[in-house]
C-alpha cells in the first residue's frame, strides 16, 4: 500500500473505514510514524490558514486528528509565519496532493546511470536483468524506460500494465516480457532476439521481431533476416555448447554473440560439416583457432569482420 498517499487521503478526509485502519495501525507501528503523521497534518493546516490570513495555531487541528484516530497524544502549537511562507507552504502540499491522489501510482524507481568498465549485471526494481557489456551506458529514463549506448543482453520481466521501452540511437524497442539483445551506437543498431516478440520502431515504421530474428540498422537503412536461435542461456552464462551443428550455423551464431560480420568467400557448402565444441570466455580469436583445427577453416578478421576463404571437413 501507497502509505504516502494514504497519508494525503486522510488528511483531506476523503479515506474510507478501511483507509482509517490502516492509518490506525501504521500510526501505532512507531513514534517515527506517529511524528510523520503529525508534521503531514501540521502542513495541512498552515495552508488551510492561507485562505484567510490567519494565525497558524495547530493544537486543536491535531485534537481533531487525534479524536478521529481515537487516541490521545500531547498538543503542539506551531509559531504564526509570515504570508509569504505560508503561501510556500500551500504550494507544497498542493503538490503533495497532487502527486499521491489525482495521479495513478506508479513504481518508485531511482532513475540511474551505468558506465560498465566491463561487464556488469543490472537488476531492475520491476525484476527484470540487464547484462551490460563492457563500455557500454544503460541511463534509466524513468519506471521500465531506459536509455541504451553500447551493448546488452535483456531479460523483461512481464508486466502487460506496464511495457518496458528502450531508446536507442535509431529508433525505439517495446517488449512486455522477452530477451535480446541489443548492440547500439552513434553509426548502427542491432537487434536479435532469442525468446518472445519485440516491437521496433524506426522513421514512422514498426517491425515485429520473434525468436531468431536479426535486425541491422546501418546508415538509414534496416535489414532484416533470420538466424540460428540462440537459447537465453548462452548468453546468461557465457557458455555457448554446440552439438552436431553445422559449420555454418556456428559460425552465424558467434557472430551474433561477438557482434562481427562474418563473410563466406567460398561457395562451398558449410552445412555439411558437422561441429561438436563448447566455448566459455575464449575470444573470437581463441574460438577461430579452435575452429581452424576441427575443420580445416581458413579465414582472415579484421575491422570487426571475419572472412571465411575455405575449410575442409
């Protein structure tokens, strides 16, 4: 329960009987409760003093709070403030009331900045994970919208009343409860997505993505395919496993996980060769090696792309 708005309710008197045993009982939960109470309600007054130029006094207005609660306390006077601090004040409560009576409520959330030197989890108050990759920045915008520059992996935790929304250099994401992942900057945007279904939104365009499918945004322009689905734990626990896979799916599926253009020189059929290997925290150089061993693969990386030139299985 919203005990902020509680507070706002009962003192505008607009509670129910069951409002007032609530505020009852958080009243007699502690002294702390109790004085908060009492400076709510002193503030309360002070504006109502307003209206009519009047000295400030209080002590009967928190006999009648007390008579209401059906219980005794001690009486406070408060000292007459100038007009102008009173008028401070009424602009300070009718803030208060606004915030915790005529809007819905919403979530509290601490709007933070993440700077990952390297790579960080992010748990969000709604539950759900962000998995930060080094040198990248997740600012919270405000409850279940966020700001990304860099990369990440995201599982949503479901909230249909609420869909989580991600701002990026082109375009925006809308998801209410999946995982992707999202490599972002100031020249492209990247989306794949392992689970569930996203909405992108780029120049007054929507593109509904599901499993497996692969969104590029490069100068302006969006290409979409579809590739090999990557199961959420590989990304979770850094632990990619490949059982019988082709040469050609492995070598899709790291280039998606390393964020690297991967090129096939050669017309020769990767599918027919056949992988079994797992990877932890090799990099893609270690991965290629390892590769190069099994399958004969030549190959050349550079500028963020590797070239297949040839294998041999």
């Amino acid at each position: 329960m919203n005990i902020k708005k509680l507070i706002t309710t009962f003192i505008l008197r607009k509670e129910d009987h069951e409002e007032k045993e609530a505020i009852q009982h958080w009243k007699q939960e502690s002294m702390e409760n109790l004085e908060s109470l009492r400076q709510m309600m002193k503030i309360n007054e002070l504006s109502d003093g307003v209206k009519n130029y009047q000295q400030v006094n209080t002590a009967s207005a928190w006999s009648k709070v007390e008579h209401r609660l059906e219980r005794r306390t001690p009486v406070y006077h408060l000292v007459t403030f100038r007009n102008i601090a009173a008028v401070a004040i009424l602009l300070v409560i009718s803030l208060v009331a606004y915030q915790y009576v005529l809007t819905p409520s919403t979530p509290n959330v601490g709007l933070n900045t993440y700077v990952a030197s390297d790579k960080q989890d992010i748990h969000l108050s709604d539950g759900s994970l962000i998995k930060l990759d080094k040198n990248s920045t997740l600012k919270e915008k405000a409850f279940r919208n966020i700001y990304l520059d860099g990369r990440a992996y995201f599982d949503i935790a479901t909230d249909k009343s609420h869909p989580f929304s991600i701002q990026l250099q082109h375009g925006k994401i809308t998801v209410l409860g999946t995982a992707f992942n999202i490599n972002t900057s100031a020249k492209f945007s990247q989306i794949y997505v392992t689970e569930g279904r996203v909405k992108y939104e780029y120049k007054d365009t929507e593109y509904i993505l599901t499993a497996g499918d692969l969104l590029d945004v490069v100068d302006g322009n969006v290409v979409r395919s579809a590739k090999p689905i990557i199961s959420p734990e590989k990304w979770t626990h850094q632990k990619i496993v490949f059982e019988n896979k082709s040469l050609h799916e492995v070598l899709e599926t790291l280039s998606i996980i390393h964020n690297m253009e991967i090129m096939f020189v050669s017309q020769e059929k990767t599918d027919l060769c056949k992988i079994n290997t797992s990877f932890t925290t090799e990099s893609i150089e270690q991965i290629l090696r390892e590769l190069e061993i099994l399958s004969g693969l030549k190959y050349t990386i550079s500028n963020n792309k590797i070239v297949i030139k040839t294998y041999k299985c």
